[in-house]
C-alpha cells in the first residue's frame, strides 16, 4: 500500500540593504518523521555556502540544521526540498467518545502549594503542554473564550473541535493585521490574524483551561483557483495544534481552514509554540533593512519523481 | 528582659538597642548576656563609643566611596551608581556553628550539581517519580535547548550562593538558592579588606578565617577545566551585561581579582563552534566563561532572539564542548522554592546520603534573627540573611567562602534587598590560630597559574574605552589649566590688560568654558565690571556639568569611561579620580568666590596629574596603555596646535604678556624661563611649544609619539592610518630645520601655518581611522530573525 506522495519546496531568501557581513542561523526545515509519514529524500541547500552545517535532534525530537556564512553578501536564500509520503489516520476515531474535559484537566493538574511533600504524580512528559510557553500566555479572558465550548461533562475532542470551528467562523484571515509577536490576547480582542495565530491562539484557549496542546509547523496542500494551473511558490508554510488526550493520544487541528488534518498537511516539526520550531532563525551581523521572501510548492507527485529515488 | 547594667563596653554600648520580641537575637542570649563569641569581640574593640563608631561608619562611608563600590539601581533616572552600604559592626559566626555551615553547604552544592545533571541528562528523578515533573517544565529557568548538554568535568555549577536564616531551633537554614550567576562574593571581600582595619586587634584575638584561597580555588578550577585544544594555554574572560548592570562594580573587581579580562557579547564571537574574543589583533580563542549574564540572555540564536548582550551561537560552542561556561546555561531551574521539600529524597537518591541542611519550604516566610546596624543616632535592630557563597575548588570538590555577606533588611525590618536600601556587614568566622595564618592582604591576590596574558589580548572595546579615557583625562587637565592661568590673572590687570582679554576669553569659548552669550555681556560690560562677570561666568562655567563643556563635564566623562575600564585600572587611579568628581559635584550650584575656586582647580590639576603620572608607573605597556597613551598625545596635539594658533592669528602676538599666558597655559613657563632668561618673545615661543621634539607639551613631540604607538598597533595598518603616520613623519622632519631657521621669515611663517593645520587635520583623522580600524566592528547590530 502506498501512501500519498508530495514533493515540497520551500524557498527562503533574505534581501538586504546594506551588505552582512556574517550571519549564523539554525534551520527547522526537515519533515518530521513518523508512523503517518516517511520521509525519502530531504536535502537543505544554502547559498552563500555556509561554513559548516552541523545537524541535530532539538529537545522534541524535531531535526534542526545549524549553520553560518561567513562571506559577506547581499543576499541569502534556502531552500529546502522534501519527498514524503503521507497516511491517514488508521483508527477512526469518535470524538464523542473522548473522555470528558474535566478528567483531563484533573489528570494534568499539579498545585504546587499544596505539594509540600505530597505524593508525586505518575511522570507524564507531556505535561509541559499545559503550561504558559514564551508566545503563548495564560489569560482570565483566553479561558473565558474557550468555555462556551467546554460545558460541563463535554468530552475532551468534542470540545476541543468545537472551539475550532468557533475561531474559524468568528475569525477573519488577514495577513497584514498581526506579526508573530502579536500577543494572542490581541488577537482574541481583535479577531483577527494568520495561522500562527491561529494556532497560538486555540492552544492559549485549551491551556487557560489546564488542558495539553502543542504547535505544530508544516506544509499543507492546497488547490488552485478552477480552471488555473498550479503555481510553483505560490503557498506559504502553515501552521495548526495538536491535542492530547488520554486513550486516542495527538490529535491535530487546523483551526485557519477547520479541518482535521489528515493526508494533505505535512508535518514538519512541533514544540510548545512558534518559538521552538521557527523555520529559519537567526541572527545577521550588518545587512541594514532586511526584506523577507518566502515561497513554498506542495505539489503532490506520482513516485518516484525524485532522481535516483526508489519506492519500494 | 530589660538588660541589667554591665561594665561590658559592647553590651552597654548596646543598651538601649531592642530587638522585637519574637525574633532570636545574634548577640544577646535569652538572659541578656552577651553571647560568648561577642564577650570577645567586645574585649578586644578597643574603645567603643558612640563616637568612636559613628566616626568609623563616616570612614567607612567615605572609602566605599572613594573605591567605586558601587550597587546600581536600574530604576535612578540618571544612571548613576548608588554607594554600597556596609554597617561598621562586623557579624560573627563562631567556629562550631561555621563548621556545620561549611560541612553543610558543600554537601548542597554537589547535591544541586547532580540535580541539575539529571534534569538535563536521563531524568531518572522525574520518572521515578522523585521530583514532580511540572516543577522543573514549568520554570522558565529550565532550558530545553540545554538537554542532553555534557559539560568538561560533569560540572554544572562553578559557584552557587545560599541565602541563611536562622530557623526556630537556632540552626541555619536554605532560604533562597542562587544559582544562576550568583552576586556578592566579591562585595564580602571587599567589605573584609574595609572592616577588618577598623578593629585590628579583635580581627588577630579571634581569629578570623582569612577570606583568600577562595578566588584562587575558583580560577584553578576554570583553568584546569577548560577545554584546550593544540598546546594553546588556557584563556577564561568573565562576561558581562556592561556598565549599567547594578553589580557591575563587582564583575569589574573579580575580573581584576582573578585575572581574567572583563569582557561584554559584543567583544566575543562564535565562528566554527569556538568562542573568540575580538581584541585589537584579532580573533583570539576563548576556552572558559565566568558569567555574570543570565543565562536566556546569552544567546540570542538558541535563547532570547530579543537580547542583544549575548553571543549568537555561544550555546552550540558550549554544547560542542569547546568552551567552559559557568555557571553551566539552565542551572537557575534548582533556584525554584518548590524543589525544597522533595531535596531529602532527591539527596537519597544521587547522592546515596540523607541530606545534612534545611531549608524554608516554599511558602514559609521566617522570621528573621536580629542584629544591630550602627546609624547616625545609635544602634538599630535588623533583620540577618546570610549570603554564603560556594565553589569548586579545583580539586574536583567544593569550597565554602569563609565568611559571607550578611545582608540587613531595611528599616521596615521585612525585606533584606540590596536594591532596597538594606545594608550589609562584614562575616567573620571565627577558626584557630593555625588556619588564620595566612594574612588577609597577602591571600587576595592570585599567585598561581599566572595567565600569560600576550600583547594582542586587549579587547576592542577595552581599547576604545582607554582610548577615550586618554582624551577626557587630558582635556580635563587642559580645562583646568587654562581655567587657572585665566581666573590668576583676573585679579591682576598687569597680568591680563584688558587688550588681551578678547584672545585669552575666545580660547575659554572655543574650549566650552564661556557661552557665546557670556562673551558678549563681557564685550559689553563696563570696564570696571568686566572682571567681576567674567569671574562668576568662568566659575559657573567649571562647575556646571550640563551647560558647559565645563570641568565637571570632563572629569565626570572620564569617570563614566574610566568605570567602563576599570578592571585595568589601578585602584588609586579610580580613587583620585572619584574624590575629584565628588568635589565637583559638592562644589556645584555654591556661591563659590575667586580663591575658593582657584583652590578647586589647583587641586584638579594635582589629581589629574597624578592620574597621568600612574598610568605612566603602573601600566603595564600593552596595547591597552598604548590606546591611552594615543588618546593622551591627540589630546594634546589638538589643544596646543589650537591655541597655538589662536595666538599666531593675533596681531598681539608679539605681546609679552600674551606669550607668558601662553606659556602657563602649556605648563612650559619654567622651562622657558630656564633656557632663554628673558621676557617671551614670539620666534622662541614657537620653537619651544610646537617644534622642540624635548618638549613633551609640544606639537612635534606629540606627533613623534603618536607616529611610534600607531606603528606598533598590531595587524595591518589601514591605508587611512599609514598615510597620517606619514603625514605626522613629515611634519617632524620639518622642524628641525625650520627651526634653524630664523632669519627667513617668510619661510618659516609658511611651516608655520602649515603645521598648525595640518596638526589639528591629523589629530581629527586619526582618531576617525583608529576607530574604523580597531573599534568599530564592536559596534556592529546584531539583528535576530525569526
């Protein structure tokens, strides 16, 4: 059996005004390994040539790429090619069937006043999925948000894809309107932003509540306008959450297009926000204003299209 | 209890000091007496009176003034540094009690070292359920880019402070646990060295635990452990946030106690995984790290993207082992309170020990025990934390500074902060005769493993720092000079006939002194009033550190720049020069009259000399004293050469009067009287301030030295720099003959003109060029991307 294969692109390239004159940079770029997905050739290819490339597993297991150029240019570009082969999910699951929210919000609760040498609860090292993350703060009006979708005794998925729907409805896409730093506060009082925002916002909702989500970064297929070609670059990267819950574990959610992501997302990597998973940070010596150009291809492919590449 | 009467000086000193019922006092028992420890204190004091105290907690006040020690608080509007503030009377730990203390917080600082090894390592505490999982995922301080990170030797934390209350039982107990870039042992020996002189004879009659040994054990350990590759010797630098941190004074005082340059993220780089430190000759390798910066800071590529006081990349040359960092990056996570009551398990279980000390848990708040702080009217109870501080030793084990910072709290006798306003006092430990041996002055020093400390090692910006030190020192002289031969002359008009006030007051304005407006109220004025307006203008003018390019303007620039360098300072260099600051400052905004005036700037010009004269005697002739002496001889060259010239504009120039002012102003009256026995006279003038190469106040002679310390700067000399090194070259050669040359007027007024120009064209280049060729790239933003 053969799962659905795509071919990524995704091209990043850094414009400057001035010349820079070193830069050092660490790239979350490789599709992220797992059962639902294989990955059968990756390759990162950075112009000018970095230095070294050092390659390394981060503390979730994502694979990051560390580099620096140490000529000085004007201009940098990345790009990143993929193949993967994707699955769907094999169980299919009933979401009404989930445990209820408050069981688990109480499995992931943790008082730490009242813990003064009180027993320890069973390790769970998913837990860090509640708490407060760099870009993603706890907040009264976060939690009073998600409530509505959490009456009480609700189970857990059903919940949690209701308050999907909600931002999607309730939500207006808009580019221009927020930039990462937006905090999702704003982004709740404003209703607006993009999918990080999205994202951030959805978990900043479930973890106000007690209850576990990360942020996931990837790719996701779209379609072009009837009737028009498929332009190369033409897509961005994307970006949704995942929930945990006991019994059907990580459960992903795109709250921009309300969908459950199933074999047109492809993973890249996840962590507790954006921050742990920026596709490509880093930090430029020189260079003056920069201008930031990013273009991305999903183009679902018949095997093998990539040269040299068998299927087996 | 009331306290029954007593000959005993201390405790009737003491009389009327009242700690607050409820809170266990340090020196008095439950009955009263005097604690046995204090008995001995008392009897070897000396006198103790309410006098004798008072008058040495002003000393007191005025030395930590007088050495910078310094806490800044964030929050002064003005940037300006607060004065530390030390009690007069020490605080004392006797033997038996330091012993456990000792044994105890050792025992702490291995069993926190193991800790942090296993957050980071194969968290057996978490999975076996030792310690709960969110108290250490939670906390902000636990790095996720730091997992899986082994540091040289599997250790973790270098030094680590423990905040000591006394608990109900008496017994000392872990309120606080600082392990992040833990501050104040550098302020505990620098309260030691001011204390301890005050009372001689009960330091020697109790003997108190000398405080050396621990720097040294410190630097063993960075030294030894730091990972050195090819036969290159080892190079540890202390990193900080910079001047306006509100320890800085500290970092800058263990940088110098230790050896090891003070350098900020901006002097270092990472290239291929390796740490650098960009001096004046390049890249030089970085094997070890002492921060002072905390630890999300330090890299804005893996932690903070905003912060732009670390090192990009410094995470991935720790993680690939090419550089020692301590205190390792993610050790703040063991600071969190919540830890404390699962420590006995956690202690079981890595270190296979039952845990020796207490702490608070975390939301206990104790009651503090009580001790005495002198103030201005008598004795006040307050509040004791005990900040000890714990190393590695460089034998593979820890070492607890024998003594500490007793840290007092404020007058609402609940919170012990330094930025507050509490106080601190002095620790001693009390030990036997055998381990006092050791004197105190003669331990401090480092004597081991002497760094080879090479001539390129001067960091860029500790270059451009003595750099500007030089130029703000020496303008500082020259305004004092010039402010002295105008304000002596001014009740004098045999001295300055008012034909020549309208030069000598154009060299104040063009120096800053006069503003544009007090000339022309001088212009103005009346013939017998003149003196008096310009007499207050010129006196306002030396005070007043906004409005003027005044002295006080000067000597406070070359404090703020001489604060930035002061790890390569001699302490009685930065002694001298705050005294001279502070008297400026008292000074201002006081109707101050002619002499009083006069005497302020007699004394400047004596400091500043002094200043001068220990750069010359106690520098060593690195390249960092080579920046300063540039700075120096630019100075210089541009005052002489402008005032030079000033002069040579004048028809008065001729003037006997003009050229005896002239000469003052250089410092060379006395040498010209010695060599031409006769009124001045303008061709001799000339020769002696601008083109006699022995003149070390000439034009010619600055030019000779600045083409010498250009030539010697290391690395390849820009062309803009060679082409002024010519152009200072040519200038020299032509004096000596001009020189010669009397008779041809014309000739020689040519040179003249040109040299005048040419020196000040010089004077401005360079400083431009050295700055582009050896500073600047310090300077270069950082911009993060996400």
């Amino acid at each position: 059996m053969r799962g659905t294969f795509y071919q990524v692109e995704h091209v990043t390239r850094y414009v400057h005004a001035g010349r820079a004159s070193t830069s050092q940079h660490v790239a979350c770029l490789q599709p992220r390994v797992s059962p639902r997905l294989t990955l059968h050739a990756h390759d990162l290819d950075v112009d000018p040539a970095p230095g070294a490339m050092v390659e390394r597993l981060d503390y979730f297991g994502n694979v990051l790429h560390q580099f620096e150029i140490l000529t000085p240019y004007l201009e940098m570009c990345a790009v990143s090619r993929s193949l993967v082969e994707v699955w769907p999910r094999v169980d299919s699951i009933n979401f009404d069937d989930s445990p209820s929210w408050e069981s688990v919000r109480a499995a992931n609760a943790w008082n730490e006043e009242a813990a003064g040498g009180a027993e320890v609860p069973p390790f769970d090292p998913d837990i860090e999925y509640c708490f407060a993350s760099p870009y993603v703060t706890l907040d009264p009006a976060l939690a009073d948000f998600a409530r509505a979708s959490f009456p009480q005794g609700r189970p857990f998925v059903a919940g949690a894809i209701d308050l999907m729907r909600r931002i999607h409805s309730e939500f207006r896409f808009d580019p221009g309107a927020t930039t990462i730093t937006t905090p999702i506060t704003r982004v709740l009082s404003e209703r607006h932003g993009v999918c990080q925002d999205f994202a951030h916002l959805q978990i900043g909702c479930l973890r106000s509540l007690g209850l576990p989500a990360r942020y996931v970064s990837g790719y996701m297929l779209t379609d072009p306008p009837p009737g028009q070609p498929r332009l190369v670059g033409a897509d961005a990267s994307h970006a949704w959450l995942s929930i945990r819950c006991p019994r059907l574990g990580w459960i992903d959610l795109d709250p921009t297009n309300d969908a459950l992501p199933d074999v047109r997302h492809v993973t890249v990597a996840w962590g507790r926000d954006y921050g742990d998973v920026s596709p490509l940070r880093g930090i430029v010596l020189g260079g003056q204003r920069q201008t930031l150009h990013v273009g991305v291809s999903v183009i679902p492919v018949d095997p093998p299209a990539w040269p040299g590449l068998v299927v087996s | 209890m009331p306290r029954t009467p007593t000959d005993n000086r201390l405790a009737s000193l003491l009389s009327l000091y009242e700690t607050p019922t409820g809170h266990v006092d340090e020196l008095f028992d439950g009955t009263q007496s005097l604690r046995p420890h204090w008995e001995q204190f008392s009897q070897h004091a000396g006198t103790l009176s309410a006098e004798s105290l008072s008058r040495a907690q002003a000393r007191v006040d005025r030395q930590i003034h007088e050495n910078g020690v310094t806490f800044n608080v964030y929050a002064a509007a003005d940037g300006l540094a607060r004065p530390w503030t030390l009690d007069v009377l020490p605080f004392i730990v006797p033997a038996g009690e330091w012993e456990t203390i000792d044994r105890d917080m050792r025992q702490r600082a291995r069993l926190l070292n193991a800790l942090v090894a296993d957050l980071y390592g194969r968290r057996d505490l978490l999975t076996e359920r030792v310690v709960p999982a969110a108290l250490v995922l939670r906390h902000s301080g636990f790095l996720r880019a730091c997992a899986g990170i082994e540091p040289p030797g599997g250790i973790f934390l270098h030094l680590v402070a423990f905040d000591l209350v006394r608990g109900a039982e008496g017994r000392w107990t872990v309120l606080e646990t600082r392990t992040q870039a833990p501050s104040g042992a550098g302020y505990a020996i620098e309260n030691r060295a001011t204390i301890a002189r005050l009372f001689p004879e009960a330091f020697r009659a109790l003997w108190v635990h000398p405080l050396g040994g621990f720097l040294q054990g410190l630097r063993r350990a960075l030294v030894e452990q730091a990972p050195v590759s090819g036969g290159d010797s080892p190079h540890v630098v202390l990193l900080t946030p910079g001047p306006y941190n509100e320890t800085y004074f500290e970092h800058a005082y263990l940088a110098k106690e230790l050896g090891f340059p003070l350098v900020e993220g901006g002097d270092l780089v990472v290239r291929r995984d390796h740490l650098f430190v960009k001096t004046v000759a390049g890249l030089r390798p970085v094997h070890a790290l002492l921060r002072r910066l905390d630890d999300d800071y330090c890299d804005p590529l893996e932690l903070r993207a905003d912060s732009t006081l670390g090192v990009p990349g410094l995470v991935q040359a720790w993680r690939a082992g090419h550089v020692l960092v301590a205190n390792a990056f993610g050790t703040s996570v063991v600071q969190a309170r919540g830890l404390a009551p699962y420590l006995p398990a956690v202690c079981q279980r890595l270190l296979g020990e039952p845990l020796q000390s207490a702490s608070f848990g975390p939301t206990e708040s104790p009651r503090l025990s009580h001790a005495p702080v002198w103030q201005k009217d008598g004795p006040a109870s307050r509040g004791v934390v005990l900040r000890v501080f714990v190393a590695t030793d460089g034998e593979g084990g820890y070492q607890v500074l024998p003594g500490g910072l007793a840290r007092m709290s404020g007058a609402d006798q609940r919170t012990v902060s330094t930025q507050r306003g509490g106080g601190s006092k002095d620790t001693w430990v009390l030990s036997t005769p055998a381990i006092s041996a050791v004197p105190v002055g003669e331990a401090r020093a480092p004597r081991s493993y002497a760094t080879t400390i090479d001539e390129g090692a001067t960091s860029s910006r500790a270059a451009e720092h003595l750099f500007w030190l030089g130029r703000y020192a020496e303008r500082s002289e020259n305004v004092a000079r010039l402010l002295r031969t105008v304000l002596v002359r001014l009740t004098d008009s045999d001295a300055l006939p008012r034909r020549l006030r309208p030069i000598v007051l154009g060299t104040c304005r063009s120096s800053g002194l006069l503003l544009e407006r007090e000339a022309v109220v001088e212009r103005s004025a009346a013939l017998e009033q003149a003196g008096a307006v310009i007499e207050s203008a010129l006196v306002a003018g030396m005070l007043d550190a906004k409005g003027h390019q005044s002295l006080a303007y000067n000597v406070a620039q070359t404090v703020r720049v001489a604060a930035a360098a002061r790890d390569r300072l001699a302490s009685d260099n930065w002694r001298l020069l705050n005294r001279l600051h502070q008297q400026l400052t008292d000074s201002a905004g006081a109707a101050i009259g002619l002499d009083e005036a006069l005497e302020i700037v007699d004394q400047s010009i004596v400091a500043l000399v002094a200043v001068g004269g220990l750069e010359m005697a106690h520098m060593t002739r690195d390249h960092g004293w080579r920046f300063l002496s540039i700075g120096r001889h630019l100075e210089r060259l541009s005052f002489v050469s402008a005032t030079l010239e000033d002069v040579a504009a004048s028809p008065l120039r001729a003037d006997p009067m003009l050229l005896e002012w002239l000469l003052d102003l250089s410092d060379s009256l006395v040498g010209y009287r010695a060599r031409f026995m006769h009124h001045p006279e303008w061709p001799h003038v000339v020769d002696l301030l601008l083109l006699d190469s022995h003149n070390p106040r000439s034009d010619v002679f600055q030019l000779l030295k600045l083409a010498k310390h250009v030539q010697l700067l290391p690395g390849n000399q820009s062309p803009d720099l060679a082409d002024l090194v010519q152009d200072a070259e040519r200038l020299v050669a032509m004096a000596a003959p001009v020189m010669r040359s009397q008779g041809e007027l014309f000739t020689r007024q040519l040179a003249l003109d040109e040299m005048l120009v040419k020196s000040q064209q010089i004077a401005a280049g360079l400083s431009d060029a050295l700055t582009l060729r050896y500073f600047s790239h310090v300077y270069d933003v950082p911009r993060a991307t996400v």
